[in-house]
C-alpha cells in the first residue's frame, strides 16, 4: 500500500463518524451524510496519490465532504426555499449538547426512541459503528436482505416522521442509553470474533473503541448499574485476548488458553466494577449478569477450578431477563461441565439456531466427548461452513479432523 492508501485507511477508520457526524449535525440529513463522507473518502482515494497528502488530512475529508453535500443540495432543490436553506445550514452553528466525544454524540442521536429498539441499533451500527450489513445480518442472526430492508426503513421513517437529529441534551440520555449500550455491546462483539473472514480474526481497533465509548457513558451515567456492567464485561473479555488466539492463527478455546497470559490489570479492574454493582444491591440487569459470569471465569487460575454451578446459577437469572434461544445456548455449555455432555446435547438439541454457526459447534463438541463420531463430524461440517472467523474456522476444522475415522 502506498503512504496517501496508508494514510487514508488510518483516517478513515479514525474520522469516518466524526465526519458523518458533522455532515449530519449540519444538513440534518443522515443518509446524505453517509454518502457524502464515502465520496470524500473516495476523492482521497483519487487525488491524494497524484496531489501528495494534504497537511490536515481529517479536515480535507470533512470539507470536501462539505462542499459535495452542498452541491448536492443545490443540484437537487426544486424549490427557491430548499436552497436557501442548504445555504442557511453552511454557516449555521455546532450545537453543543451534554456530550463531548463526536463518535459518542452520533450514537446517541442515531439511537432516538421514536425507532423500534432493533432499527435503532442496527441504523447505528451501519452509520456510526462502520460495521456492514452482512456484519450486522450476522450480529442479529437474520439474512442480510431482511437486514438491509430494517436499516432502509429505519432511515425512512427518521425522514417522513420529521425526526430531528439534534444532539441530546442530558435530559434526553437515559432514554436512549438502553439501544447506546446495545449498539457499543455489538460492536465490541464484532471485534472480539470478527464475522467477516475477510478480516482480522480479533480486530482490536474495535474492542479497544467500544471500551472507550463505554467508558464515557458510565461517565455520562454513573448511576447506570447497566453501563458499569457492560464496561465490566468488557473489561473481563478483552483481558482474555492475549490468550485467544494462536501464532498459527487459529481460536484457542476458554479452557485451553495460557491464563498466565491474561492481562490482570483488566480483570481487577473488571472484578472491582462487579463487586461494587453486587455492593449497590439491586436487581442487576443483563449486563451485569454477564459481566458477573466472566467473572467467575476470570477468577479461576485454572478451568479446573471454575464455579460452573455458580455459572449456571447465573445464567438461570439471566433467562429471567432474556429467554433467548442465545442465552440458553450459553447456559446448556455451563451444563455440560456441570451435569455432563448428554444432559447438556438433550437441552441444546431443541434449540431453534439452526442458522447459528455456535450451535452446531457446541453439538459437535458435546456430540464429540459423547463418541457419537459421524454425528459429530456432520455438525462441525455445518459449523465451518456458516462460521465466518477465519481463527475459529480453523479450530473447527482441526477439532473435526481429530475425531476417528470409526463412525458412531
């Protein structure tokens, strides 16, 4: 890659929603802002290489990206009265809002409670987070047309119900922190196995952002037992990272990772936000659940000595909450270690996840340690296949290649 490619990779993926968020900030239009920020990019793309890079490369982009909305508008109007306000927008000014960080701005506008909570974050994940549409297809476990058609439709509605895309006011925070956590929990997920086998199998630009994101939510809102959760969880998550993936490139599982690699700094910080949500002494919320079970993980020096009835005990609270078909997946793994693999395959079995690349690799796994061998051959077969992690793909696939050749 050339330096002005280097150059635009690394501002893109720094300034790509600081720049969406001022075009919409501005013209009070969010599809227009995706689309002109993309052709700024993609003039860089052009003129960079030949013309060197610009002193301020951040500012080009926003002001070319400017002027190609400005144009557009113009292009467009049909009436006296659009154009003068497309001119009347260039020089209106910033509003200020209770929030500083422009990425964090954007995410909480983006996440108005006029949307239904799922077109919410999936329109923020698209604008904001930068994920694709077959990224957040895969998050939500649908096809990427129906994902596609919810994201149009979400854009849709914002026009013709005349929403305004005005920075929040503190007042307006705790109505829509609920779809900000759950879009900054997606992202995270994106970045901790990255369903994209085009990509990095960890990608930790992303963990490392939504960290910082929910950092300055629990700042925002520091009574908010949820956003301390989440930063708990995944404080305790990325702490693992070290240890999750191979030299060779391939997925290195919980109860096989190297625990004297994980970054102790991190789980303290972790244990010490669930002790104090577990001090506050309310009813936790899901994230909290969640943050607490990585905790008993975490805890544990070696998997042998992990409270899996404390794990599943949890998860029991968590169904309470949630009573998805995801959580009781998760719980049926914690079953497996505690009341053993065939009591475990008989609660997963009805499940229906059959598009769920996890599933079929949490059958395969307790089919395996059952020796039902040619069955459990069958379901890490289905697993590569839907699996779009290359590092977990390949973990699959030695996983699957080990069993012996006998069938059973």
């Amino acid at each position: 890659m050339s330096d002005a490619g280097e150059v635009i990779t690394r501002v893109h993926r720094a300034e790509w929603a600081r720049v969406v968020a001022a075009l919409t900030r501005r013209f009070g239009d969010l599809d227009l802002a995706e689309e002109m920020a993309a052709e700024a990019f993609a003039a860089a793309v052009e003129r960079w290489p030949a013309d060197g890079v610009p002193p301020n490369p951040a500012g080009w982009v926003t002001t070319t990206a400017q002027r190609k909305a400005i144009d557009r508008l113009r292009r467009e109007a049909r009436r006296d009265e659009k154009h003068r306000e497309a001119l009347m927008l260039h020089d209106s000014p910033e509003p200020l809002g209770a929030i500083d960080d422009d990425r964090l701005r954007l995410v909480f506008t983006c996440c108005h409670p006029a949307l239904a909570m799922e077109a919410r974050v999936a329109l923020t994940l698209r604008m904001v987070g930068g994920l694709t549409v077959p990224e957040i297809a895969r998050a939500f476990l649908v096809q990427e047309s129906a994902m596609g058609q919810r994201i149009t439709r979400a854009k849709t509605k914002i026009k013709d119900a005349g929403i305004p895309y005005g920075v929040p006011l503190r007042d307006d925070l705790p109505a829509r922190v609920t779809g900000v956590l759950a879009v900054l929990f997606l992202i995270f997920n994106e970045g901790y196995l990255a369903s994209d086998p085009g990509k990095e199998a960890v990608r930790a630009d992303l963990t490392a952002e939504a960290i910082r994101l929910t950092r300055l939510v629990r700042a925002l809102l520091p009574a908010d037992g949820e956003a301390a959760g989440l930063l708990a969880l995944m404080l305790l998550t990325e702490a693992r990272r070290p240890a999750r993936v191979s030299a060779a490139g391939e997925l290195i599982v919980l109860g096989e990772q190297d625990r004297t690699a994980w970054d102790r700094e991190l789980i303290a910080e972790g244990h010490a936000l669930v002790r104090a949500r577990l001090a506050a002494g309310r009813r936790p919320g899901r994230y909290q659940i969640l943050a607490a079970i990585n905790a008993v993980h975490t805890d544990a020096r070696d998997p042998r000595d992990t409270d899996w009835s404390q794990v599943v005990a949890l998860y029991d609270q968590l169904l309470r909450l949630d009573p998805s078909p995801i959580v009781r997946l998760n719980r049926a793994i914690a079953i497996a270690e505690l009341d053993g693999p065939e009591v475990a395959l008989a609660e997963v079995g009805s499940l229906p996840l059959d598009g769920y690349h996890a599933w079929h690799a949490t059958r395969a796994d307790l089919l395996r340690r059952l020796g039902r061998t040619g069955q459990a051959r069958t379901a890490y077969d289905r697993a590569i296949a839907l699996s779009g992690n290359t590092a977990e793909s390949a973990y699959l696939r030695r996983r699957r290649d080990q069993l012996p050749t006998s069938q059973g």
